[in-house]
C-alpha cells in the first residue's frame, strides 16, 4: 500500500489499523453497499452496527434531493429514479467536501485490469457485468480481507465537477455493491484532502470509525453534514485554556440532534438544530436516526417562541417521517400517527428527546404516557 494510502487508513481506522490491530468484524460491519428498501423505495438499508455514520447523513441529503424534486409521489421511486437519486446526493457531499480553494475531486474505486478470481465483478446483470473497470468477487469478507481490500483500491482525481459526476454515474453498481459505503467515504476524505481533515479534527490521533466499537465518530458525521470533520457540534469557534475549539460556521442543509443534550452532555448550536431543509439526524448512544418533515418552514426558523413552536409541532405531527436502519431491514416510521418497527415503550423517549433537542414545549397526560402519545406501534 502505498503512503497516502497508509495515511486514509491510519486516519480512518487508527494506527494499528491491520490484521492484528483491527477486529476483523468491525471492518465486516463496514462492508455493504448503498441499498434501496425493497418495502421502500426511497430508504437506505443497514445491516449492521455502525455504518449508520455514512448511511444516515447521505439517506438525509437523498431526501433533501427528493424533496426539491418535481416528484409528485416521494414514495414511489422505480429503480431507474434510485440511481439518479443516489449518484445526484453522492455528487452534493463530494461538492460540499471539496475544499473551498480546490475544484479537484477525488473517488475511491478498484484498480483497473485485475485479472485474478478475487477481481470477478460482483454485479448480477449483464449490464453491470460489462461496466468498464472490474470489482472484486462476491467472496465473503473474511475471504478478501482488510490488507487485500485496500491493496485493490486506488485513487482516482478529476478537475471539474462535471468529469466527476459522470464518473459516480459510471461507478453506479461500484456504490451498490459490497464496500461500496467505504468507498464513498473513502472519496469524501480525499477529496477534502487528508491534511485538511487533521487540521480540522480536535485529536488528529483519534480514528474517524471506533476501532473497537466500529462507530463512526462526531467529526466524521460532521464531515458527511457539513463538509467540515469539526468535532464538536455547536455554533462557530471556541477558546478553552487558549487552545482553539472549533465548530459550525454556519447554517446546516440538513440539521443535527443528539440524545446527549437531553442528558446534559452537550448542546447542539442552532446551525444545525435549524438547518435549510426541515431534515435532522437524530443521535443516540448507539445508533443514528434520519426524521424529517415536508414543511419547508420549520427548518429555518430558529424556534425561539414558544407559542409558535407548540403550533410547529401540532402542524408536523401528522408529517414527520422517520427513516430508522437496522441488521438487515430498513425500518421506516411516521412520527405522531404510526410507527413501525420500533418498540412502543421507546416511542415516548423518541419523542421525548426529539422535544428536548428542539426546545420544544410539550406536557405528556397520563393517557399519552400509557399509549405511546397515542401513536400506534406496528
């Protein structure tokens, strides 16, 4: 592997990163593609712990593209749409990585011209099957292994966006298939540049992915939101005993809510509590949550009385949707009406949290209490 190689993997999964340094089930856990639901179209599948840090932000700009489509029925997405759908939301955060005074872009894909068993193409159709570079088999990942996976990679750069574009078209089944998830944020750290991410980070010795719970941490969630790999999560910079903290510089496309702050742990600033689309990642101690709400006004405003935020939630009630993911299903719920695939006695906490991080006003009877606030668990 060569240097800059050694540098994505040190700064991704830490420097003992390897055979023995890494568990070999968390870089399994990393090994999918982007995945429709086949129960819904317009959802991203996980099926296992820890890629949600890659899935959920781009599930939320998938939506955000959704939505400001001419689309009538956002539900209803033939695969042909799919794969417009995910290359156009791949191209926005490659965009918004790209260093503000670099127009190069970067993507992860396999090396060209692999002749062994290892570089069968995994792609099930005769039109993938001719695709013009070559991937590895579906060999399972033990079979291909972390040192094997990353000596078949390779960096690719353009200097337009628009040779880029065409290129994550051409790579469709690449982004679908086994790996495709790494490779993609793979692409989204070179083309921030590996030097800028460090300098961005408040621990540069700190791993983008936990190696040894496999999640994804706060600065590498912040990257895929807001193009910057900060680390905290609250409006612009801070000075803490004269070492500089930094944060969001400014209002988020799609927001940013944690369970942490109902517990006190931290506060989530306004730039991302009150982002340009009404669509927030919702985080928990171990998993992340996309919910969002065809209001268009609700993501601006700063929520700041509290009349007119009892008034926001009431009109949302019967419009926020939830796109949760789990170990092999794509669990989709309606916040306020029904619910599906989430355990009723965590519902009030769902909510609960989601009131809290928003600074919402909300006084739960004890008939709510009992019933899940009168939502229906399927």
């Amino acid at each position: 592997m060569s240097e800059a190689g050694q540098e994505l993997v040190h700064l991704v999964w830490g420097k003992k990163a390897g055979p023995r340094g890494l568990a070999d089930t968390i870089f399994c856990r990393w090994a999918q593609g982007f995945v429709f639901s086949e129960s819904e179209s317009t959802a991203l599948e996980q099926f296992e712990g820890g890629p949600c840090a890659v899935i959920a932000p781009v599930q939320a700009f998938l939506l955000k593209r959704l939505f400001t489509s001419e689309k009538s029925n956002w539900r209803d997405c033939p695969e042909e749409d799919q794969k417009n759908l995910l290359c156009h939301t791949l191209c926005d955060i490659l965009e918004m990585a790209c260093s503000d005074n670099s127009e190069s872009y970067s993507l992860a894909t396999w090396i060209r011209g692999k002749t062994t068993e290892e570089t069968a193409s995994i792609s099930e159709s005769p039109a993938e099957s001719s695709h013009q570079e070559e991937q590895p088999s579906a060999l399972a990942v033990e079979e291909l292994g972390f040192e094997r996976f990353h000596a078949l990679i390779h960096k690719r750069a353009f200097k337009s966006f628009p040779e880029m574009k065409d290129a994550v078209w051409d790579q469709y089944s690449v982004w679908t298939n086994r790996f495709g998830v790494l490779l993609f944020l793979y692409s989204v750290i070179l083309t921030k540049g590996i030097e800028n991410i460090k300098n961005e980070i408040e621990d540069a010795a700190e791993p983008l992915i936990d190696p040894v719970y496999g999640h994804g941490s706060q600065s590498l969630i912040n990257l895929l939101l807001t193009g910057h790999a900060v680390s905290n999560v609250w409006d612009g910079d801070r000075e803490c005993s004269g070492m500089k903290l930094l944060g969001i510089h400014k209002q988020a496309t799609v927001g940013f809510l944690t369970l942490m702050e109902s517990l006190r742990y931290c506060k989530v600033g306004s730039y991302l509590k009150s982002p340009k689309f009404p669509i927030w990642i919702l985080g928990s101690e171990t998993h992340l949550t996309v919910f969002f709400a065809k209001l268009q006004h609700c993501g601006t405003s700063r929520l700041e009385e509290s009349d007119k935020q009892t008034k926001l939630l009431a009109e949302t009630s019967e419009q926020v949707t939830n796109y949760c993911f789990s170990r092999k299903m794509c669990l989709f719920c309606c916040v306020g009406t029904v619910l599906t695939g989430v355990k009723p006695m965590l519902i009030p906490a769902i909510f609960d949290t989601i009131v809290k991080t928003l600074g919402l006003s909300h006084h739960m009877t004890g008939t709510e209490s009992q019933n899940g606030l009168g939502w229906k668990a399927l």
